[in-house]
C-alpha cells in the first residue's frame, strides 16, 4: 500500500510557511509515501518561482502541479525546463515550456503525476483536456499503474466528468483551483479516489487566500484593486489516498485539514491523540479572527 498525500493551492508565504513546516511532521506521523502539492499561487499568490520550488521539494514535497497562475512569475518560463518535478498543465500546445506529467521512482515502486487544467471559465482556454488526459494516462499505464491527477478547474461539473472518465485507470483524481475544500471525497466504482477541491493550503480569514477588505470592495464598486494575500491562522487542506500499489485502485481516501501549529509540542500532542487511525476527516478550526486586514 502507498499512502499520499495531496495538498491544494498554496497561498503565499503563510501557505508555504506552514506546508514547509508541516509536511516533514504529517509524513512522519501520518506514515506518508509521497507528497504533492499545488503550488500556483505559492509566490504572494501569484505563480511560483524557482527559489519557492528548491523550498518546498527539500521539504518533502515530491511533485509540485499548478494551473492558470503557472506563468505569473516571469522566471518560471526558463526555469520550469530545469527541473521536471514542476508541472505545468499537460493541455498546452505542443512547445510549451515545461511537462504536464512525472513518473518518479519510491521505495515503493513507480509514482505518476499528471497536472490538467479544465476548460470551463478558465483562461487561457486549452486544448481539450479529456483528449491530453486520456492519450498520457494510457502511456504512463505502461510504466505504473500508480498515477495521480491534479485537475485544475474551475466547475463541478467538468472535474466530476474528468474524474469518471478516468474512473479505473488512475487511482486518484483531485480538483484545484476554487481553493475551497468540498465535501465529496469518495472512491469511484472502478477503484479512482476522487474529490472536486482539495482546499487550498493559506490563511482563514480571507477570501480564497486574499485580504477580505479589498475583495468585498472590488464587488462592492467594480473598481480595479490590488489583492494581498491575507495574514494571520492558516489551515493546510487536502487529502490522504491510500492506494494498492500492484492494481493502483485507491482503498481509501480522506480530507485533510490541519490548523498550522508552528509549535511543535502542540503539533506532537494534538497528532498523537489521532492514535493509530491517522487524521479525522475534519477539523473545525479555533473560532475568532486573529487578524483583520486593513484595506
Ligand atoms: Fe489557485
Ligand atoms: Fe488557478
């Protein structure tokens, strides 16, 4: 059995704070085999950069997927051709800087990762994702059977879609991008784990990440502003997939969301009363705002 973990879009450096500082202690903890993360929005909430990148694999982060914030950063266009662990959605035109897929070597056989980005309300609007998808998943087959997906969408409708047309041919399908968690996490009949939004990984009091303040502004006037990523408490979402390694159908599949516990003593405590059955599904987060933005 290989036990994964996904998290969602990382907001900023309070996300990429607390996903450094989590992922070593939940890997220990949670007895996890390979980590991946949406890391779009980890540089102020726009792209990535390399210096983010060589941060978040030294902190055990395997795979790095992304989206339509992937070109945000301007270095990102050289660098991504560097370093394969980045990934850009696989539904570029052909030329494209970058892969949209991995298959990496663990312990515990091979690993595949693909990154697709959905159509629907998206820009830019890609090549057809269902056609990308279907044409790497059947390559990677050939090497494991043991493929993760990361589905960059902004509909229900399309990442559901997505995740039954590949229902038994991968083992877990995970969404992005809306950065809220969504309650639908289940296993497919064919065997695929599947949730619409894995949640992003940044702060509480926000609006997907940002300042509160400015965003209700912006929908109040419909006038252009700026959108800093928020401060205070943040909350790392995401999922856990276990997965039988010989046929790649996912066994289980659960949520995950962890406060961030910058105390290690508070951390070690609160995970061992988890006990042997790993995270609960959901954690209700302290109540209070810690910290308002101004605007
Ligand atoms: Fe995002
Ligand atoms: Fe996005």
């Amino acid at each position: 059995m290989l036990r994964l973990l996904f998290l969602g879009d990382i907001i900023g450096e309070p996300g990429r704070k607390a996903v450094i500082e989590m992922v070593p202690r939940l890997r220990q903890r949670w007895g996890i085999d390979f980590v991946v993360a949406n890391g779009e929005n980890a540089a102020a909430g726009r792209g990535i950069t390399g210096r983010i990148t060589i941060d978040l694999l030294r902190a055990g982060v395997a795979v790095i997927t992304s989206g339509d914030h992937i070109w945000d950063q301007k270095e990102v266009n050289s660098y991504i051709q560097t370093e394969p662990r980045l990934l850009r959605p696989i539904n570029y035109p052909l030329g494209t800087p970058g892969k949209g897929s991995i298959v990496l070597e663990t312990a515990k056989g091979k690993v595949g990762v693909i990154n697709v980005q959905g159509r629907t309300f998206m820009q830019p609007s890609l090549e057809n994702p269902f056609h990308h998808i279907e044409e790497e998943v059947r390559r990677m087959r050939a090497e494991t059977h043991v493929i993760f997906v990361d589905v960059h969408a902004e509909t229900t409708s399309e990442k559901i879609a997505l995740g039954r047309f590949l229902d038994g041919k991968v083992s877990a399908v995970a969404g992005t991008h809306t950065h809220v968690q969504t309650a639908d996490d289940q296993i497919f009949p064919g065997g695929t784990a599947f949730i619409c939004d894995a949640g992003m990984c940044g702060p509480d009091e926000s609006v997907l990440g940002r300042e509160i303040l400015p965003i209700i502004q912006r929908f109040v006037t419909s006038m252009p502003a700026s959108f800093p990523v928020a401060k205070g408490g943040v909350t790392i979402h995401g999922i856990l997939v276990d997965i039988e390694t010989a046929t790649g159908h996912a066994k289980a599949i659960r949520r995950v969301a962890e406060p961030h516990a910058p105390d290690p003593v508070a951390l070690e405590e609160r995970s061992s009363a988890l006990g042997e059955e790993g995270p609960p599904a959901f954690h209700p987060r302290k109540a209070g705002v810690e910290v308002i933005p101004d605007g």
